[in-house]
C-alpha cells in the first residue's frame, strides 16, 4: 500500500516536469512576442523593447527560460510581463473569487443529478425517463453562452434585478446582511448556469451505471428474498452503482481554471478563467504557464485522491 | 461471398427458415427502435444537404451571396422584401426577399447560415477526422505492439504516458491559448481542436485491442501466418470501430459547440468565413434591436449538436451487446 502510494506520487512528479515543458514549450514556440503587444504605443522606444526582453530572460535559450521559469516559481518570485506585479499572490486572489462559484457549481450538479438519475435508471422507458432524456440532450447540446443570455434577459426583465458581476456597486457601505445577500445573489444565476451542463452529463452517467447495477444477479437476489423494493435500490444498487464516481472527483479539480472562462467571462466574474483569458490576450507567458501548472497538479492530485479512494471504498480492487 | 452462397443453399434446402441478420440490419434494427436517433438522423442529412447546398450556392453558383454589403436594408427582420429603389439590381437577394433578414452590415442572414453550415460542418468532421486518427493510430500501437520494448519502457507505457500528460491540461483552456497564439485561421481551429481531443479515442482502441489481441480468430490468423498488416487493418480495426465511431459521432458535436465557444470569445474564425459560431457571436449584440441574429444561429446550433448528440446515443445502444437480441 506505501509502496504503491509512494511510487504513484513519484510517476506523478515526473509527469508534471514532462507538462510543465511542454506547455512551456507551447507558449514560447508560437510565433507573437510579449514586447509587441503594444506596438502602437509611442513611447516604446526600441530600447525600453531590449530593457523588457532582457528583464524576463526572453532573449536566453528556450531551456534556461524553463530553468528560470522554475526557479522564480519556485522562490515565489515570478513576475506578471504585464504589471511586474508577482504571479502568484494575483492567482491567490482570484482563485479566491472563482472557489464560491466553483462550490456551488459543485453542490448543484452533484445534489440534483442523482436523485434525477436514479429516478430515471428506476423507471427506465416511462414518459418521466423519455423526457428526462431528452431534456439532457438538449442542455449539452446548447452553447453555453447562448442559454445564458437567454436567463439573464428573461431574469433582468421579471426579477429586475443585476445578475452581472460579484456585488452591485455601491453596496460597500450597507449592513453586513445586505451585503452578504447581496453577493449571493450573485452568486446563484452564475452558477446555475455553469452547472447546467454538468447536471445533463451527470445525471446520464448515474442513470446508465444504475441500469448496469440493477441488471445485476445480487439485486435480483436481493429482490427474490422478497426485500422492499426501496431497501433493494437504495441499499444493494445504489451503493455499488456509486462506486465509479469517486474516480470522477479527480477530474472535478481542474474545472477550477479550464472550465470557467466562458462564464465567467459573460458575468464579468473575476476569476481564475478570466485570468487566464486576459493574459492570454497580453501574452503573460508566466501568468499561462503557471495557471497551466496549476491545472496540471490540481488534475495529477485529482486522480491520485479518487485512486486511493476506489481502493478504500471498493475491497475488490488491491494496490500493487 | 461465401456467407451469403451458403445462406442462399439454405434458405432453398429450409425455406420456412427466416434468413438471419446480416450484423448491419441487426444494428439498423436496434437504431431504428429509438425514435428521437432516427429523428436525429434525419436532421443530420437534411444539414448535410444544406451544407453541400452551401457550398455550391454561395461560392460555386453564387446564388445566395453571403458578402455582399447593403446598407440601406441593414437589420431587417425575416421575411421583409429588399428595398427596390435603393438596391441595385445586382445585389438584390433572390425573388428580393430576406428570407431570414439581414445583419448589422445587410448582408442576408440565409446566405450566411448556408454558408456557415458548410463551413460549421467541416470544423467539426475534420477536427474529430484528426482526432480519430490519432486517437485509433497511438491506441493501436499501444494496444497491439504494447509489449515491445523501446531501451528502457515498453511501447505501451511511453504513448500511454504521453496520453496521462496530454489529459493533465485543461482543454479549452489549452485550445485558447494555442488559437490565440498562433495566427488566426480557420485551420489551425480545426487542427488545434483535433490534437486536443484524442485521448479518449486512444484509451478505447488501446482496450479494444488488448482484448482482441487474445481473441481466437486473431490468434488463428496469426498462426496462419497473415502479415501484421493485414491483422490489423483487416481483422481488428474493423472489431474496435464500434466505440470509435459513436465517440466521433459526439466529438462533431462537441467541435461544433467549441467553435462557438471560441467565436464568443473573440478568437473563432474570422472574416470572410462566416460560421454559425461567429454569426451568434456577433448577434448577441443585437439582441434586442434584431433578435433574429441571436436566435437563428442559436436554434440553428441547438438542433445540430441535438442531433449529433442522439445519434451518437443511439449508436451506443446499437452497439452495446447486451441489447442485442431481444
């Protein structure tokens, strides 16, 4: 069991090194300088350009760029090309933002799906499993953004209330309740509507793993010996029809920066997705390549966690 | 050949004898079961219709002409009929009619959605061509020549590696920065959404193939001494093609909403190709002066990925043993 954990985390380590150069060879092979964002800019003379480069290391070979790039990451010392300001107490401070959103993302899909599921696995072929069906689909299929400019008019024009943006300006000197409704009503709209998606996934995915379970020869067993058929889905199916989605918290970490862009770009949420977004749109090599990193540990500690767990919870499966 | 030789001696020595299944009817026949895929089937040909219509209409025959440009009849709503006095013969839409209105600029909202079928349609079949390439290339290698050993790590763990370290990057993430990067056009979008996605497809072909590996009739042709070659492409590609297939199915689907998704962000295809994504992008500003922008190629994207989407879903059903003959 130590063995296993130990040479896991150390196989992990080494994949990190592996996507750390490869996402930084990504962002420096592509053609687009960071000194030639502006090149309008009057007052950049070639040799504030040289001064720039010389300062980011961007005129030292690829490797020694990754070396750097290491060591001030490592020292905490990364600087932003941007604002020279350091990289990561700014992606504290807006992971900081995104993690309520993700929260509540989190416990809307993971809270509705089941019972949505289960419901449908049970009754499987009704009109409540057809239209559950179809429902799904057609909220995958929706681009997300379209679907939210939907529910943002229809809830500014009934609600007449402000849906964009952590708090309403000019709310920082109310009553600490107000303020405190205030940003969870901000809250709610956002992320409903990034969990939209994740609920028509999710709830497809336990109702075919309880259609699995239920086929099985121990519920008909447990059905023979003439148990309640609720004791029967409750207690044999479900508990073995909820064993492969532990393996799915690893893959729940990550959505924290890929995920979000798009949402939170429509409700101009500062977050980690728009983070991303605007030094990708400045060429903040470290602001990408670190929140890049980040992701990949958050996915590599993702799955470690959810292996672990599938061998604690399931006592069929045995590390080595 | 043979098969079907011997089916027709028996179906003459036993006439009362139902002729058995070939397996695509037995598959059509499952497929056929479930109504809301067969619907999805034929929204699909009817888009693929449209598409080709496209292609032909605006570029070849220009029939319909998504670019050209009149101001006078800017945001006109479906339907309405082109301002006679104001726009010369020329550019005046078929019958002067907008069948679907005009944009911001007037130029005719149906040419540009024909137009955007087609080009929506091929981000999405060449994206997921890529990614299914690669995906069934890398799963075979790793699958079939997984034990052969290169210096100090097998076949199979190296490419099985590289695919852990592809999956340890966010995707839409990764696709951003890659299209934002590099300069824009429409194929590095299709290429970049192909290398980003075939992981998936790798995990299912490298398992198709490890339990084939061991099947009998892949083992008598090895013992019988067939080329490597052949047992591949002949024998086991064609066995580990179901999974493949209905992952592709939903892939298209799934380019086709990333397209979109990148449009909304500013760095989808540009100018002059119009795509559904761009044009629903570019609407959303509309949406209260002309909401025909917004809702038309939303609508539009909806049903298609809808449909993708259902196929796949009745495909995966068609496919799945355990649902077979019953």
């Amino acid at each position: 069991m130590w063995a296993f954990i130990l040479r896991n985390i150390l196989q992990r380590l080494l994949l990190l090194v592996f996507v750390s150069i490869l996402a930084h060879s990504v962002a420096h092979l592509a053609p687009g300088q960071p000194s030639e964002v502006d090149p309008s800019n009057p007052r950049m003379k070639p040799e504030d350009i040289a001064r720039i480069r010389a300062a980011f290391h961007l005129d030292e070979p690829l490797h020694l760029q990754y070396v750097y790039w290491m060591r001030d990451l490592a020292t905490g010392e990364l600087k932003s090309f941007k604002d020279s300001q350091p990289v990561l107490p700014k992606i504290w401070q807006r992971f900081l933002n995104s993690l309520p959103l993700f929260i509540c993302e989190t416990l809307i899909i993971w809270s509705l799906s089941f019972p949505i599921g289960i419901y449908a696995a049970v009754r499987r072929g009704s009109a409540y499993d057809r239209t559950s069906t179809f429902v799904a689909y057609t909220l995958i299929s929706i681009p997300g953004f379209f679907l939210s400019y939907l529910v943002i008019l229809w809830v500014v024009s009934t609600f007449n209330v402000p849906v964009i943006g952590m708090k309403t300006f000019g709310m920082e000197d109310a009553q600490p309740v107000f303020r405190w409704m205030d940003r969870l009503w901000h809250l709610v709209i956002p992320s409903l509507m990034s969990a939209v998606a994740g609920i028509a996934i999710l709830s497809r995915y336990v109702r075919s793993q309880m259609l699995e379970v239920i086929g099985q020869d121990y519920v008909r067993t447990a059905r023979a010996k003439g148990l309640p058929e609720d004791a029967v889905i409750y207690h044999h199916a479900l508990r073995n029809a909820l064993l492969p989605f532990v393996t799915m918290f690893g893959f729940l970490l990550p959505g924290l920066i890929g995920g979000s862009v798009i949402f939170e770009q429509i409700f101009a949420w500062p977050g980690l997705g728009r983070l991303g977004y605007e030094a990708i749109l400045n060429r903040d090599f470290p602001v990408i390549l670190t929140l890049n990193f980040i992701a990949a540990v958050l996915t590599l500690a993702g799955t470690f966690v959810s292996d672990i767990l599938y061998a604690v919870v399931d006592p069929r499966i045995r590390l080595q | 050949m043979a098969d079907s030789r011997h089916a027709a001696a028996l179906a003459e020595l036993l006439p009362d004898l139902p002729t058995p299944e070939t397996p695509l009817q037995e598959l059509w026949r499952i497929f056929y079961k479930d109504r809301l895929a067969v619907i999805g089937l034929v929204v699909l040909i009817f888009l693929l219709i449209a598409a080709l219509a496209g292609k032909v209409l605006t570029e070849w025959t220009v029939t319909f002409d998504p670019a050209t440009v009149r101001l006078p009849d800017k945001f006109k709503p479906p339907l309405s009929s082109a301002s006679v006095d104001l726009i010369p013969p020329a550019d005046r839409p078929l019958f002067g009619t907008y069948l679907l209105g005009t944009d911001e600029l007037g130029r005719d909202v149906f040419a540009r959605m024909l137009q955007g079928s087609f080009v929506s349609l091929s981000i999405g079949f060449i994206a997921v061509g890529i990614s299914v390439l690669i995906g069934i290339v890398l799963g075979g290698l790793a699958g079939f020549y997984g034990t052969v050993k290169l210096g100090f790590m097998t076949v199979d763990t190296l490419i099985m590696r590289f695919t852990d370290v592809m999956l340890c990057f966010p995707t839409f993430f990764l696709i951003l920065t890659v299209v934002a990067l590099l300069p824009p056009s429409i194929y590095n979008i299709m290429i970049v959404i192909g290398l980003t996605s075939w992981e998936g497809t790798a995990r299912f072909v490298r398992a198709e193939f490890l339990t084939l590996r061991e099947q009998d009739f892949v083992v008598a042709a090895q013992a019988l001494g067939l080329p490597e070659r052949r047992i591949i492409f002949r024998h086991m590609v064609p066995n580990a093609i179901a999974p493949v297939l209905m992952s592709a199915t939903i892939g298209v689907a799934s380019a086709i909403l990333t397209e979109s998704a990148l449009s909304f962000l500013g760095f989808g295809v540009q100018p002059p190709y119009a795509t559904w994504g761009n044009i629903l992008a570019d609407g959303k500003d509309f949406i209260f002066d002309a909401p025909w922008l917004f809702f038309i190629p939303g609508v539009a994207i909806l049903v298609v990925v809808l449909a993708f989407n259902l196929v796949g879903e009745g495909l995966r059903e068609a496919f799945n043993p355990k649902l077979r003959r019953r």
